[in-house]
C-alpha cells in the first residue's frame, strides 16, 4: 500500500487512480432506440486489426492500450472467446465506438470497454450506448462491474454513477506511457504530458 504523500513516478510511466463499480439491478426500461444513422452490431470472431483500429479510434484520447499491446494469440484470446460479447458501434456503416461485455467470470458481467469517437459524443448517443450494454448485460448476469481511471473522459466516472454504477474500491495503477513504447502517437491525450 502507498503510504501518505507524493510518490515520484519514473519517466516513461504514468500512473492513474482505477475506481472500481458495481450495478446489482437491471433497468426498469427497455433501450430507447438509437440516434439517427447509428446501430450496434454483435461482431463473432471481428477481424483482430478491425478490432485494434476501432479500439484504437475511441481510446485514443484516453490511452486505452491494454489491448494494442497484446499479441493476436492473447487478444484473439480474449475477443474470440464466446463468453466475451463484441459490440461495435456503426454509423451507417462505418466503426465510431465500442462496446465490450466479458461474461468470464460466473455470475458476473464485466463492462470490459465502452466508448465512442469525439465526433459521436455530447449527442445523447454515450446514453443510448449504455442502455444497450445495460440490457444485454443483465439479461445473463445478475451483476455488471466497470472500471474507469484519472487518465479517462472527465465525464465517465459522473455517467457511470448516473447509469446506476457504485463505487466500491479504488486501485493505483502504474504503467508503461503507451506513446512513449509505441502504441500511440506521441500527439494522443495532449492533456497529459508525454515525460
């Protein structure tokens, strides 16, 4: 455990405070239906360079990078295996967002990713999204979890608590700063500074 003060993190790493929450009751209501030209697709076995670059376009902004530093055989893994529900988000037809259910784990839904890209956001659709992942979450778990941490959207840890999510610990986690290994662009999440 960390004790109290500032602890010196190492160039090249970043570190986030990780909020773990919990939702124990499904909606009362069924999903309104989408925004104009939007629709989500359950992908079997999406192409793993489609998933990458869907993953990528959404999480940019936020350093998502967990998946891009996988190998094909770890992640094809994970988004292959039938228990793990791949939604793409598509406008008209094209990839703008994400939305991963990970049912792994008996009894329990992990909200493994959910997210859109810039120009999807602010239009209601992060609430449609969610109403979608709620459903098809709770019609085979009776209980969803989700993670978010300091280095996401300002927005998400407020939209996760308004969707009915509750914290229920926190984690510090340090890592490797994926533009400084490659994974990203060194231009991504300008908000934080690349050390």
């Amino acid at each position: 455990m960390l004790g109290d003060g500032l602890h010196d993190v190492p160039p090249g790493k970043l570190a986030a405070v990780v909020t773990h929450l919990r939702r124990d009751a499904p909606p009362d209501a069924p999903p309104p239906p989408p925004p104009e030209g939007l629709s989500l697709a359950r992908a079997h076995r999406l192409p793993l360079a489609d998933y990458r670059a869907v993953f990528r376009t959404v999480g940019r902004d936020w350093l998502w990078t967990s998946r891009l530093a996988m190998d094909d055989a770890t992640l094809a893994a994970i988004v292959h295996d039938p228990r793990v529900a791949v939604h793409p988000v598509l406008h008209e037809t094209r990839p703008v967002g994400l939305v991963e259910l990970d049912f792994r784990r008996p009894g329990t839904c992990e909200l493994a990713f959910l997210g859109l890209v810039p120009s999807q956001t602010g239009r209601g659709a992060g609430r449609w999204l969610m109403a979608e992942a709620l459903h098809r979450a709770f019609a085979s778990a009776p209980e969803l979890t989700v993670h978010t941490c300091t280095l996401d959207s300002p927005a998400a840890l407020p939209f996760y608590i308004r969707a009915g999510f509750r914290p229920v610990r926190r984690a510090v986690e340090i890592f490797d700063d994926p533009r400084a290994a490659g994974l990203l662009d060194r231009q991504a999440a300008p908000q934080i500074p690349l050390l």
